[in-house]
C-alpha cells in the first residue's frame, strides 16, 4: 500500500511539473563570463545588457552574469565559450590572436589610434564589421565592440622615458604586439592571467603593467604600484562573443530583441568608458598611494619614436594592409 501510495505521488507530481513546464517553459540561460570587476566598464555593460536582454523578453531569457574571473580566467574562457560551457564572452581584442584571429593584435599596436574619435572610426565603420566576420570560422559570433580607454603604465619607480623600462619585468596579456612593444622599451614581457596581477605585483613576481585605469583601481593595483604615467600608448578594448551554434539556435525573436539589447548596452557601454577612467585616475590620485605622471611634449614624442616603429615589425603577422588601412582611416 505504502508503494502505491508513492509511486501515485511521484507520478502526480511527474505530471503537475510537465503541466507547468507545458505552461511556462524554462527560461533560455546565457552564461555571461567575464574576467574583470563589476565596479569597470565592462562589468556595468554586461549587467546593462542582462538587465535589457531580460526585460525586453519577458523573462523568456535569463542572463546569469560571472564577473571578477568567478567562473573561468581569462586563459580558459575562450575554450570553455568554443565547447558551450558559456554562452558569452567579452574578451579583450588580444585575446583573438592566440586564438589564431591574428588580425585582432591590430588593437594592440602602440600609438594606432591618436583619439577616441579614430577609434570610433574604426571599430563602428567598415574595417569594424569586417573584423566581425573573421570570428565566424571559430565557432564565434562577434556582436559588438566594447571600448575600456587607454592604457597607463604603472611601476615602482618613476616611468618617464622609455630608457626607464630597462630590465623591469611588465606584465602583459599574451599578445605577440604587446611583447614586441615591451622589448622595443628593452622590459622583459610576462605573460599572466589578469586575476593573478595584483598578488604578481605585491610580491615582486612582476615589477609593473598596462591597464586603462579603471581596471588599476578595481583591482586596487595602484596601492601595490608607487607610480603610474599617463601615457596612453595604447588601447584596451573588447568585443563581445556569443558560442555560434547557441546563437543560431535561438529563436529568431529572441535573437532580434537580443541584438537590440546588445545594441543598447554597447552604446552605454561606450559612452560610460571615459567617465569611468577618469573616475577610478582621480580616486587612485586622492589615495595618495600613487604618484601619476604626465607626460611632457618631448617626452610623449620619444615613446612614440621608440614604440611606433613596432606597427612596422608586425606587419607581417597582422597583415600590411590592415594596418595601412587603419592609419589612414584615422588621419
């Protein structure tokens, strides 16, 4: 009698729960993974979007956003987006090189972008979609480009000249760009996962980095670093993937309102970057951990003779006329 009574209550609630699921089906879940802190560009972004791509479905899709390297680091998400573990990415642009989109490192060249205004010109116009494209053969969807700013080096020692750089060993994202541009300035590259910087630097593993401010504050690099110059000889930024057959799977409404939320979020994404930086320069200024240097005229002109030369050297992994098309698009 007990069996009956159980069996009979299992199969009542076998068919209650296929009745609700018949009623409301299961929401779609984007895993959005992503390796810096929420309090960044790139974290408003993705709870922006969360919040719009939510709203504008009714609750038919729920985006679970992993900020701060919570899920995957930077090294392993782009493997675990390509196997469907995630859904969602926005990695920085060079982390397509090793992916073997080598066209990407292009973001990563020294002084290729004068202004944010050249930037736009770029990542909004043709070179930008055509750039989307090259993501396709590797399972990926590339649906937006989501800047962070300009980088600032940070070091414990005053970082003037490009002469200073002399044997420091500089953190860097893996990037074949960025280590040539570390040895143009005769530093020794170290290649390490964002989330692992800070301790690096506190211990001495590493001597100094490159970060959009935002991302030196966030991470609190600046009270482990006793000197920062604004040099912005380069620039950070992303773009946001989607697993190709996860996306080509969805229903064609859903994706719809999806692009029209990214859209949304990217602008907002964009329009909040510089504000933030300017933010997280002045917080880390009042501090008093830090000293921030700017750099003069002359000295502005000697990075750029030293690093500008490295847009060269590359043109053979990136591409001659990639390159070429930049520099003129940004006249």
């Amino acid at each position: 009698m007990l069996l009956k009574s159980l069996l009979f209550a299992v199969s009542a609630a076998a068919l209650i729960s296929t009745n609700a699921s018949a009623q409301s089906p299961a929401p779609i879940v984007i895993k959005f993974s992503h390796v810096v802190a929420t309090d960044t560009p790139k974290g408003h972004a993705a709870l922006r979007f969360k919040e719009l791509a939510e709203k504008g479905t009714n609750g038919r899709v729920k985006v679970d956003v992993y900020a701060n390297s919570t899920l995957y680091k930077d090294k392993e998400e782009m493997e675990a987006l390509q196997l469907g573990a995630v859904q969602m990415l926005a990695p920085s642009l060079a982390k397509f090189g090793p992916l073997g989109v080598k066209e990407y490192e292009v973001f990563d060249l020294p002084y290729i972008f004068p202004n944010k205004a050249a930037l736009t010109k770029v990542t909004e116009g043709p070179i930008g979609k055509s750039m989307l494209k090259l993501l396709e053969p590797k399972g990926l969807v590339g649906l937006a480009f989501w800047d962070n700013g300009f980088k600032v080096m940070s070091a414990n020692k005053p970082l003037h000249t490009p002469a200073d750089f002399k044997g420091l060993k500089m953190r860097i994202q893996s990037s074949k760009v960025l280590d040539a541009q570390m040895r143009a300035l005769s530093a020794n590259p170290q290649v390490m996962a964002f989330s692992e910087v800070y301790q690096a630097l506190q211990t001495g593993v590493v001597d100094g980095t490159e970060n959009p401010p935002s991302n030196v504050y966030s991470q609190k690099m600046h009270e482990v670093q006793s000197n920062i110059t604004l040099s912005n000889h380069g620039y950070l930024g992303y773009v946001v993937v989607v697993n190709k057959k996860f996306w080509e799977g969805l229903p064609a409404d859903i994706r719809t309102i999806l692009e029209g939320a990214m859209k949304e979020a990217s602008k907002y994404a964009n329009e909040i970057a510089q504000k933030e930086n300017d933010d997280a320069m002045a917080a880390i200024e009042k501090s008093g951990k830090t000293k921030i240097y700017k750099l003069s005229a002359a000295e502005q002109a000697e990075w750029q003779r030293v690093l500008v030369p490295v847009q060269k050297e590359m043109e053979g992994r990136i591409g001659k006329d990639l390159i070429e098309s930049i520099n003129k698009a940004t006249k």
